[in-house]
C-alpha cells in the first residue's frame, strides 16, 4: 500500500511523508551465473577497472548495477510519462532514456520533452562511467514523481535530471529503464541537485531523510520487495529505536566500521563502509572475506568469484560492530539460495578497491537485516532493527 501522508496545517505550504512500495527482481548476477556467463563478465569488468585511470582514482568505483535488486516506478513531465527505476543510495544523478537514444535503449521505455508542458530546456551534456560501462546524453528540467501513474505520488518540480542518449550494454540488457541516485549533491556529475534534496529544499518534504525497509529475497519476480519511507521513519516496519552514526564522508553514505566477526575469525580494523542499496551483497577485501568464509566452512567458485555452501549449514551470524554497537546478520541474510534448492550463496564477495574510496560496501543483506535511515539534514545515517522474522 502506498501512503501519502499531509502533514502540515491548513494555510501552510504542504510537506509530505512519502512510502514507496518496491518490488523484487532477481539480480542478474545470479540469472548469469545458471547461465555460465558471469565469469566472463566478471573479468571484462575487473579489467575495466583495473585499466581505467578515471576509475582508479574517484569513488565511483564501487558502484555495481549488475547486482540491484529492488526497483520502483517514477514518473517524469506533464502529462506524465512512466519509467521503472532503480531506487540507488550509491549514486546521485537521475536519467532514463530519451525519445533521441540510439540503438541501445531499444525497448526500454524514453522520455519525450516535446509531449510535456512542463518541459525546460537545459542542453548541458552529461556523461557517468561507472564500473561495467557508461550513460550519456544531455540534461533538461522537469517535473518528477516517486510512484508511478495510478499510485500515491511525491511531486517534485524544477528537477533536473539526465536524457539518455546513450547506455552501456550493462543497462541496455536490464530490463529497468533508468536510475534515481540518493546520495549526495557532491557526489553527483555536474553538481546536479538529487531529487530528494531538491524536494526539501522546496518545502514538498518533511524531514530531510527517508529510511529504506528490505524484504527477504522474493521467490517470484515482481513481487513486493519493501518500502522506500521519504521524509519520516518507517514505524510500520522497523524498531522504533534507531542507532545513530555520523557520516565520515557526505558524498556516498559512507560510516566508519570497527569490527567484523564470524565464528572463530575476527578482524578488528577502521573500515570506511558505505551503506548501497544497489548491492545485493555485501563486498570486501579479498582476505577478509577469504577468511571468513574460511571460517564458516564456505568454498570458493573461482567460476563465479562468490562463496558457496550446503543451504542447510548451520551458519555463524557475522556480527559488524559500528560505532560501539553490534549488528548481527543472521542466516536468513546471509545464505541466498542458487535455485537448487541445496546449494547457496554465502551473502558477502571479494571486491578490493586499491586503495581508493571504501573498504567495503554493505548491501542488501545488511540493509533487510537492520532498516537503515538516511539523514541528508545531519550528515548521519541510522540503523533499526526490521520488525520482519530474522
């Protein structure tokens, strides 16, 4: 159910609390795996990265759309036009395909200014190289929605945003049209205001944080996969305790880390962590996760690049320690089946950064574990337990 909720009085300008139903996709990672095509993949993209000199020097770099899961319906101009979005606090710009995409945005669904009354030019171009790829076009103004065409909506006007020219065949092969960055303006290419940022600062929001409620992996795709909350805490879905951490860096959701812990291994270092989720598992250094995984009786898929082991394992909970607080992760989290039935997934991969940006990047099973607030006010990020079974 999508809520909208008006909190303001009569006479005064109208800010809203927002909830934003998302819906569960298999990540493609998984889909290319069955297929015996990820480990191909995997190593075109780790060539990338290792061979681009912009990559290895902006923090960009531990941004991965092969993983995302979870995605909503927005809407942009007037009338509205629909898009299926993936709804990303790794990234801060907001682009769909436009009508003038060439042959790479065929079948997705493309923005047609000339059809929208609210339309204002703009004309700069714009260009994201992300890990696996690229999307470029030119940016314009207009008004957007979170929800889509037939659901409660956040109107947000004067946004701008990114017209898809062109996409890389990461994006192309995705069966989502665009992506809604919500991180910070700092991160973003060409100092672009983030919608959401946008919409408090025009009065349209509450509170200027949203919180971000994951559901367990869906068996079916479409399905409902949680709750995306703008401008208020989900009290419906998470612990009305939150945990608060100050941000060590206002461009990603980035925090500090001070421990990791599974079983007998433990590793007690300063971790610079950033909270995405656009990644459905959570990524660190290869030793670190060799040895907890080592720990755990898991077995690395040189194949896949992703530890494996019986689903039936009594598993460890790993336990992350921030701010002086524990977060445990327990199997329902941690272990995501491959489609057998027998074998899974362990939740966390091998992704070392050189040396540049975050050490570790905790997704999804981290995000469905504990909801996790966003306070773009305060620079801070805070973390509840979700109210489903763990």
């Amino acid at each position: 159910m999508r809520t909208l909720v008006l909190l303001a009085l009569l006479g005064l300008t109208a800010a809203v609390v927002y909830k934003h139903d998302l819906h569960w996709r298999e990540a493609k990672m998984f889909k290319m795996m069955r297929a015996g095509e990820w480990k191909a993949y995997r190593e075109h993209k780790e060539a990338l990265r290792a061979n681009h000199p912009v990559l290895a020097n902006l923090p960009q770099t531990v941004l991965d759309y092969d993983d995302f899961e979870y995605v909503g319906n927005v809407t942009i101009g007037t009338p509205q036009q629909n898009f299926v979005a993936v709804l990303d606090t790794g990234s801060s710009n907001f682009w769909v395909p436009a009508t003038n995409c060439d042959s790479s945005c065929s079948g997705k669904s493309k923005y047609d200014s000339g059809k929208s009354s609210t339309f204002v030019k703009n004309g700069k171009s714009w260009s994201i190289q992300y890990g696996s790829g690229d999307a470029r076009g030119t940016l314009a103004q207009d008004t957007m929605t979170f929800g889509g065409i037939g659901e409660n909506q956040l109107a947000i006007p004067k946004t701008v945003f990114g017209m898809a020219t062109h996409i890389s065949d990461d994006f192309a092969q995705d069966p989502t049209d665009g992506i809604l960055g919500l991180a910070f303006q700092s991160l973003a290419v060409d100092n672009v205001v983030p919608p959401l940022q946008n919409a408090y600062s025009q009065g349209i929001l509450d509170q200027p944080l949203f919180s971000v409620y994951l559901m367990h992996r869906g068996a079916t795709e479409g399905q409902a996969g949680g709750i995306f909350t703008y401008g208020a805490i989900d009290s419906t879905n998470c612990d009305a305790s939150v945990t608060w951490e100050k941000l060590t860096s206002a461009t990603y959701w980035q925090f500090r880390v001070t421990k990791f812990q599974v079983g007998s291994y433990s590793q007690t270092k300063n971790y610079d962590v950033i909270s995405d989720t656009g990644t459905s598992l959570l990524a660190g250094p290869s030793s670190v996760i060799a040895a907890m995984a080592k720990a755990i009786g898991a077995t690395y898929d040189d194949w896949d690049g992703i530890y494996t082991l019986p689903c039936n394992s009594n598993l460890a909970d790993l336990q992350i320690t921030i701010g002086g607080n524990v977060y445990s992760l327990g199997k329902v989290n941690m272990l995501l089946d491959s489609g057998d039935g027998q074998t899974c997934y362990w939740g966390a991969f091998p992704f070392d950064m050189g040396g540049f940006g975050p050490s570790w990047i905790l997704g999804d099973p981290f995000i469905r574990q504990y909801c996790n607030v966003y306070d773009f006010g305060q620079n801070r990020i805070g973390f509840a337990k979700s109210k489903q079974a763990n």
